[in-house]
C-alpha cells in the first residue's frame, strides 16, 4: 500500500514538473524567441532613426548586425553592443533608439551565434570563437575610435578582447569561475526529457553557462592583456554575476579600471540604468 503510494506520488509529482516545463517554455518561446528582420524594422517603425540590417560571415554562419546609420560616420566614434546569454542584439534597443546616442555616434549591435533567427540553440563553442566574432565584425571600423559595450557574458567577450580600444565598457561582466553560481534550472539543459522543450536561445545560454566554471578560471593575462580603459557597472545585489567579478577586475585592473558600484543593483542594469549608463557613456566622450 505504501509503496504504491510512493509511486503514484512521484508520478504526479513528474507530470506536474513536466507540466511546469511545458508551460515555461511556452512562455519563454513567445518572449524570448529571436525576433525575425521584419519584427526588428517594426519595432522601430516610428522611431525617427531606422535601423539598416546587414549580415556578415563568419565560419560559415549568418551574423545579423543592426547599424543605425546607412554609413559609418568616420568623424564620430562608434559603439559596438555585445549582449548576453540569453540575449540578442535588441536587448540594446533602447540605446539604439536613443536621439543623442544616435547624434553622436555610430551604433551598432549584433546577434551572437545561437541567438538569432538563423541559428537558434547552438552557440560558438569558445569564448576564444566569440572573440574573434567580434574582431570580424570590427574591421571596417576605426578601433582607435571604438567602444566596446558588453553586458553579462557579453562584458566577458569584451574583457577578453585583446584590442586597444578608445574604451571598453563591462556590465555586470562575468570574469571569475570560481564565483559563477549553478542554477537549478540548468537541470533541464541537462536532463534528455526537458532538453528539447527549451527553446533555443535557452539551450544555447545553458550550455554556455555549464563551461563558465572552467573557460573563466585561471584568466587573470587575458582581462589585462589590453590597454584599453575600462568602465565597469555593475550592482550589488546581482545574484546572476555577483558584484565580486567587478571588485577582481578593479584589483586587476588598478587605474585602468573606473567601477560604478550600483547599492540596490541588480543583473537588469542595462534596462533599469539606461539613464546612468548613457550618461556615463557621454561624459567619457567628452573626457576623451
């Protein structure tokens, strides 16, 4: 009798977390799923800047970049957006939108591999590959002039790029193994039931954040081995990449390192600090 209670307990219990899953991952697909070219151009359809698509290649992959200017403006400095996992380039689109971001630089963001419309759910599979996605991208452009803008594991690809900048920006940037928390959730990356119930974009980010432990230990060469000069923010009470991976890039970094210490900050910065963060961004122009 008991035993059959036992059983009959953890079957119910299974569909309900099957149920659960089902019904996250609806949700997730409806707002998390990457959005195609024309949802992109509607969403800024009565902005006054437009945004113009391009793509470039990289080993074989499609990469969707958005630049706000039909032409880079070779007399203004540029900023290059790199978003997290997950993410995509419309993480940014406030920035983007944004009138005196767009009068006084060139803009441009772009979907990593794995979080587009063209290739949902498979991600490079190095931080090394991500790097040099970015340097394919780049150049066109003057580096010299260039800001370098990235946020979560995006600030990670940032950090670990070698180039001398005008600047690099890391938000809430994640650059120490040892400090990456696992969450439970990760479980159904990892379970072959769930797996395929995740969307893409959700694959993709699971499997990036099962080999941060690893690929972020032991770098202390690589986050120095630019000049560049860093702008760090991040919060406090970020519990996704804790505050503490800034403190490491600050003792790193001594005086090539500016940290914004946000008190009641958490990971959602770059929505909830868009006005600080703009700010930040226009003052060290005028530095410049």
């Amino acid at each position: 009798m008991k035993r059959s209670f036992w059983r009959k307990l953890l079957r119910i219990a299974g569909l309900s977390l099957l149920l659960i899953v089902i019904v996250l991952a609806v949700i997730a697909y409806r707002f998390i799923s990457p959005k195609s070219d024309q949802q992109i151009l509607k969403i800024f359809e009565d902005e006054t800047h437009q945004p113009y698509i391009r793509f470039s290649d990289f080993n074989g992959k499609k990469i969707r970049v958005i630049e706000m200017q039909p032409e880079i403006d070779t007399v203004l400095p540029t900023l290059v957006f790199v978003h997290g996992s997950p993410g995509s380039s419309l993480d940014f689109k406030r920035y983007l939108k944004d009138e005196e971001l767009n009068a006084k630089y060139n803009l441009i963001a772009y979907d990593r591999v794995g979080y587009s419309d063209r290739n949902p759910g498979i991600p490079l599979n190095s931080l090394d590959q991500e790097v040099e996605l970015l340097h394919s991208l780049l150049l066109k452009y003057n580096i010299s002039k260039t800001t370098v803008i990235g946020y979560s594991y995006g600030g990670t690809v940032v950090m670990a790029s070698p180039l001398r900048y005008q600047q690099k920006v890391a938000l809430a940037a994640a650059v120490r193994g040892d400090l990456e928390p696992v969450f439970w959730a990760l479980k159904l990356y990892e379970w072959k039931l769930t797996r395929p119930l995740l969307p893409g974009v959700l694959r993709a980010a699971s499997e990036e954040k099962m080999r941060h432990i690893e690929e972020l230990s032991g770098k202390d060469d690589r986050w120095k081995a630019s000049g560049s000069q860093v702008l760090a923010v991040h919060g406090k009470k970020d519990f996704i990449v804790p505050y503490e991976n800034s403190l490491y890039l600050a003792e790193l970094l001594g005086n090539r390192l500016d940290l914004v210490t946000l008190e009641e900050g958490d990971h959602a910065l770059i929505w909830t600090e868009f006005d600080l963060i703009k700010k930040l961004l226009l003052e060290k122009m005028k530095e410049e």
